[in-house]
C-alpha cells in the first residue's frame, strides 16, 4: 500500500509527524507532500495565478508552497504520477475540524482533493481545549487512528465520499467509544468581530467566537466530541439538494 499524507498546518506541523507514524502502521511505502506554511482556513482554494514551487525536503517528503489542494495534485499529478498513492491521509489538524468548520478546513479539503483524484481518501483531526492549546493530544489520534482507518478501509469507502475522523481532546484512555455522526450546526450567534487598536490608532479586526455552551444535536459530529467519543463523519462531494432539485424540476417544467 502507498500512502500520501498531507494537512494543513504545514511542513514542520507536529500533527503531520503524527499523521506519518500513523501511516507506517500500516506500510513502509509514505510519501509526504505539505504546504511549506501554515494554510490553515484556505478552504479547498486552487492556486492558478502564482506558480507552485515545490522542495524536497528529504526522501519521499516535498513542501509546496501552496494549498493543501495544490498539494495532492502535485503529488498525484506529478511526484507519484506513474504509481499514484492508495490511500490519503490529511491531518492530523491542530483542532477539531466538525459542523461548520468543514466548508473552511484545509484539512477535509486535502481528502476532498483525494477523493475527487479517485483515491479513497481520510481527514484526521485532533481537538484541544484551553489546557492542551499549545500541545494537542495527538497521542489519542496515534493511538486509535489505525484501528478506524483498518475499519474504513474494510469496509469500503465508497467514490465520491470523504471520512471526516474527529478524536476529542481527551487522553487515550479515557475516549468513551465511536460514533457515527453527521455534520453538526453551530449558534452563529456566537460569531463576532473584535475590533482593536494598533500603537497608531488605526483600527484593526479579528473574526472571534464567544466561548459559552450551547445545545448540541443527537448523533452530530459536536455532541460526540463533547461526550468523549472519536466522531466519524462520511461527506458527500456531491451537495446536490435532490427534494429540492425534484421541487424545481416540477416549478420549471410546468412553465
């Protein structure tokens, strides 16, 4: 098996490493291929105005500076183009990547490049909290991630879908089970703008987030976390609305 690993957080990420030693559970044969900088919040963007330029840092391991998307295409397209990667792993995220941290994750946007590229493709993130902010339990993503990869992978992943995995801020040892999920919903209410002041005057901006608890739904990706379990959540490539596009099909036909 050939697996290519990926993120975010780039080159010199501590989650990357933890991602790779995941990945060796499982074969010898890993290639790493990672933004030379933090690109964390770019989404699935696609660099088409600059150009990317790639460094090999060591054998089997490339920085690209570009996005975590760019980066699965230079792999697959190019570095690995005659022997393409089985499997993508991209994380392990420095922080929880569920409900609507999905549409802005570079993380799930790898394995959505991944996927898309026709390869079988898993997001791994691992969450903190105020206490674990400047060290992450990655050893809870080390530790149970092989078990969950082996299941996806037995099982099938099928085309079109991406595996989301989401392990809580939590000791090994002290995760409650895993679950199933789906995408979970936020209060956006808890959104804001922090304005502040530079040494000038000048006014500057943070997209900051109040930290109070609110109500999280049954079997979401957020009510897992928050009991202590491993959330696995499948995405869909296709957003297709089919009610709604089954409604519209019958509002425009009639005209």
């Amino acid at each position: 098996m050939r697996i290519l690993v990926t993120n975010d957080d780039g080159i010199h990420a501590a989650g990357l490493e933890a991602c790779v030693r995941i990945a060796q559970s499982f074969t010898d044969d890993v290639w790493v291929v990672a933004p030379e900088f933090d690109q964390s919040g770019v989404a699935h963007s696609l660099s088409l105005s600059d150009p990317l330029r790639l460094r090999q840092v060591e054998e089997r391991r490339y920085a690209v500076k570009g996005t975590p998307t760019d980066c699965v295409i230079m792999a697959v397209r190019h570095i690995l183009a005659d022997n393409p990667p089985d499997l993508v792993l991209s994380g392990v995220n420095r922080g929880q990547n569920i409900a609507e941290d999905v549409s802005y994750s570079g993380t799930v946007a790898g394995a959505i490049e991944g996927t898309i590229l026709g390869i079988p493709s898993i997001a791994l993130s691992q969450a903190f909290g105020i206490k674990t902010r400047e060290n992450p339990n990655y050893i809870t993503a080390e530790t149970h991630a092989p078990k969950i990869i082996r299941t996806l992978l037995g099982e099938g992943i099928p085309p079109g879908i991406v595996m989301n995995v989401n392990f809580p801020d939590r000791a090994p040892d002290e995760i409650t089970g895993i679950a199933a999920t789906f995408q979970g919903k936020r209060d956006q209410r808890l959104m804001r703008i922090d304005e502040r002041r530079d040494g000038r005057g000048n006014p500057y901006y943070w997209i900051a987030f109040e930290r109070r608890i609110f109500e999280t739904s049954p079997g979401s990706d957020l009510r897992a976390l928050d009991e202590g379990r491993i959330s696995v959540t499948p995405l869909r490539l296709d957003m297709t609305d089919e009610p709604q596009m089954t409604r519209l099909a019958l509002l425009f036909d009639a005209k």
